[in-house]
C-alpha cells in the first residue's frame, strides 16, 4: 500500500497534471475534515476519479490497474453505532487505513468496529438502572474498582471502553520514534535514555501474560511504565495515563499473528504519539 503511494507520488512529482496537481493542492492540508486526513487520504479520494485518466494521459502507471474505465468506488463500511445508553462509540481519530501497514484497517473494523462497540454496548445495558446510571464512565470505572467482587461486569466493560479510547488517541499516522519536550527529560531522568525506556516498554508489553495493556503513566512524581492484565487501567488506582498499547491479541494478531514485540515495536517506531503524552504529562505535572 505504501509502495502504491509512493509510486503516485513520484508520477504526480515527475510528471505533472494540472488536474491532479490542481486537485491534491486544495486538499493537501493539515486536514481535510479535521480529523488529520492528509496527503495519502486526498490522494485515495482522487484515485476513483479524474486523477486515474490524468495520469494515464501523461504516461504514468497507475498504482495497479490502467484501465481507461476507473472502477466503481468501493461502497462504505457503515459507520458502527452503539445501542441506546449515554456512551457512545468515538470515531476513529484519524481514516480506518491511515495507519497501514502498521495497523491494518482489517484490523480496526474488528478492534473498534466489533470489540470496542461489544464493551461500549455492554456497558450501557449493565449500568440501566443501577447505582452507576448517571455517572461519568471515570467515575464509574472508579467505583465499579472499588466494588468488584460484586461489579467485575461493569469494571470490565467500563474500562475497556476507556481504554481502548485512549489506545486510539495514543496512536497517529507518522508518529513514534523518540518523545521529545518535557516528556523526553522526565523519561531520561528516570530511565537515562530513550532506548533503556523502549527496551523496559516493550518487556512489560511481552511480559503481560495473556490479554492486557502496557502503558506509560505519571504516577505523581515521575514516569513509570506498568502493565495490566485483562481490563486494568491506571486511573482506577490514581495514576495518569499516557501512552497505551493494547496487547490483547484482538489487536494484533489478524497482521502479526503471534509476533506481539514485532507489533509492539511498530508502534513504538511508526505511531506513538508523543505529542498527546507530552501534553497529558504537562497537565498532570501542573
Ligand atoms: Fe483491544
């Protein structure tokens, strides 16, 4: 997919088109629809139309087919809506396949589209007409901790549809490699340096025996790196996330099969999103 890009790219570049130029031009923005669409999605939107027969006027190599004909355009997933309650699935922060081939988009229409809708879907229908009905999904993760014997259901619901919120926005097309900012001083002067931290990140993501997360979180004073197993999440024992990575197998074995420190590593090198934890970092510092 990358390859096909690049190759359209280097036609657009080499080449020209005043169609296709002109076209990507006014949508070549930081974003298109606000959501942080760039260059690759107005390159996709453009392919189904007039771009395919510019480029094939000037002689360049489409990047799969040439056909004079442009294909029909793909029909749209239908956007995955939760049931009735007062929590509601967020959209993706950024397109399904925006973080190809690192996280394919086959992969987010069952993690976000199928897993996170069952614990937002799940979490509604346990709290109607209990105590928690009313509370902030905070509050409730809070509470439900506290009372687990009696309310593991709603912990457990109630946490993976934070979590998994959070693990979306940990994530951004270009992102990963070093943090950089206050973040950067905070982990050197816990860990000494960026690649002691990786190499500590991606243990507790390989360590986590089973389904669970592997996050970095302020605890108060300093930066720490924990996991957790199954639904667990920092904020039920106080401490602020962030940066998750979500190591259950729903997240990485339809492109990774059982290579969890190779997806692992992806993420840490292709889409962590720094920015986000500095700036969480900076709040929680105060
Ligand atoms: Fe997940």
């Amino acid at each position: 997919m990358k390859n096909k890009f690049r190759q359209i790219d280097n036609c657009i570049e080499n080449r020209g088109s005043a169609t296709v130029e002109g076209g990507i031009s006014s949508v070549d923005s930081k974003s298109v629809d606000g959501r942080g669409l760039g260059r690759r999605e107005a390159v996709t939107g453009l392919l189904a139309g007039a771009a395919t027969i510019a480029l094939g006027a000037v002689g360049c190599r489409g990047p799969e087919k040439s056909h004079a004909t442009p294909p029909p355009p793909r029909a749209r997933e239908p956007r995955p809506r939760a049931e009735g309650g007062p929590f509601s699935l967020p959209d993706l922060p950024y397109a399904s396949d925006a973080l190809d081939p690192f996280i394919s988009q086959k992969t987010f229409s069952f993690h976000h589209g199928k897993h996170h809708l069952g614990y937002v879907n799940n979490t509604n229908r346990l709290i109607a007409n209990t105590s928690y009905s009313g509370k902030d999904l905070e509050t409730i993760i809070r509470e439900s901790h506290k009372n687990r014997q009696e309310d593991m259901a709603i912990f457990n619901n109630a946490a993976q549809t934070y979590n998994h919120t959070f693990f979306w926005n940990s994530l951004i097309p270009g992102g990963g490699g070093e943090p950089t900012k206050e973040l950067a001083g905070a982990i050197k002067a816990e860990y000494g340096n960026y690649e002691k931290f990786k190499e500590t990140l991606i243990r507790a993501a390989a360590g986590q025996f089973g389904s669970g997360w592997a996050w970095v979180v302020y605890d108060g004073a300093k930066i720490e790196i924990e996991s957790t197993s199954n639904a667990g999440t920092p904020i039920a024992t106080g401490k602020v996330p962030l940066l998750t990575i979500d190591v259950w197998e729903h997240a990485y074995y339809l492109d990774y099969q059982n290579r969890r420190v190779d997806y692992v590593e992806s993420v840490l090198n292709h889409l962590a999103n720094w920015e986000r934890a500095n700036k969480l970092y900076l709040a929680a510092k105060g």
